[in-house]
C-alpha cells in the first residue's frame, strides 16, 4: 500500500501533490521543496526529505505551519477555520473532547497568554495525550525565553507532520 502512494504522489501534478503536502505541514515554503524533490523511493525516503527541508526550513515557514494549527481545545476553530487540516487536527485533540470545562478554560487563558507572549500558536504533538497533559505542556513552555521556545514548537509540528504523512499513506487507496 505505501509504495502504491508513493507511485502516486510521484505521478500526480506538481499542483496536487503540493495541496496534499501543504495539509500535513501547513508551510508552502516546505510543501514546494517537498514537491520538487521528487520522486521519492519510498515512505522512508519521503520522511527523510522532510527531516532534511524542515532542517533548512527559514522562520518564517516555521510560523506559517504553526499558524496552520488550531489552538488546543479551541473546539470552535478545529469546527470551522481549518478546513485543509480538520479531519487530522480533531483526531488529534481527541483528548479534549472529554475534558472538564476548568480544563478547557485554563487551555484558554494559557493559549491566549501563549499567543500574547510569544505571537503564534501553541502546537504540540497532542495525538496520545489527554487535556490534563497537553495543559501541563503549555504552561511548563509558558515560562520559555522566545529563543527557547521557537525550536521546541518547531519540534512538535515536525512531529506532527510525520504522523500526518503517515496518515496520508495510510488513508491512501490500494
């Protein structure tokens, strides 16, 4: 199955690769690195020439794929503002869903103090862990310098973007 998508995703115009890449990251400066690096071997291959765009990836691509994320238990956002991503993003807070409203409104406060402090989203690798963890994470990263917490963000939607390719094979047609 996975080397059928990757048949696929090598066959398919620049144009629609580009869109199916641009939904696992978020960045258009990755997702057209990514398309002109083709054709890759393997899904192995594929993760590689991710690790080695995110590797040269400039700030402002990191903010992008940041800004491409929904904020943590901001169930309104994951409903409505975005569309590319929504089928993943939900999945992925599923540990939201069932969490107390005192929970949901101190991932509020911390994500609004988050934005205010640092000027992007909070993003974490949420796939696995519970409200209580991910409120945990944020306000443990809220006492970050910008300079600390950049890489660390940038670390989480490296993770992400690698479920999220995983999750594009696996989605994938036989």
């Amino acid at each position: 199955m996975s080397q059928d998508f990757i048949e696929q995703i090598n066959s398919l115009s620049d144009e629609a690769t580009y869109e199916k890449l641009l939904a696992c990251c978020g960045s258009k400066w990755w997702s057209q690195q990514m398309t002109a690096a083709r054709p890759y071997a393997n899904v192995d291959a594929l993760h590689a020439a991710a690790d080695k765009e995110f590797d040269r990836m400039p700030r402002d691509a990191w903010l992008e794929a940041i800004a491409s994320h929904p904020r943590i238990g901001d169930l309104e956002s994951l409903k409505m503002k975005f569309a590319g991503n929504k089928q993943w993003s939900s999945g992925e807070q599923a540990g939201v869903a069932s969490a107390h409203d005192d929970v949901l409104e101190r991932l509020k406060t911390g994500n609004d103090a988050y934005f205010e402090r640092f000027g992007y989203t909070f993003v974490v690798c949420a796939t696995g862990k519970s409200a209580g963890e991910m409120l945990q994470i944020l306000e443990s990263r809220l006492s970050n310098d910008p300079e600390t917490e950049l890489p660390i963000a940038a670390a989480e939607q490296r993770k992400i973007t690698h479920l999220r390719i995983d999750k594009l094979v696996a989605d994938h047609p036989q």
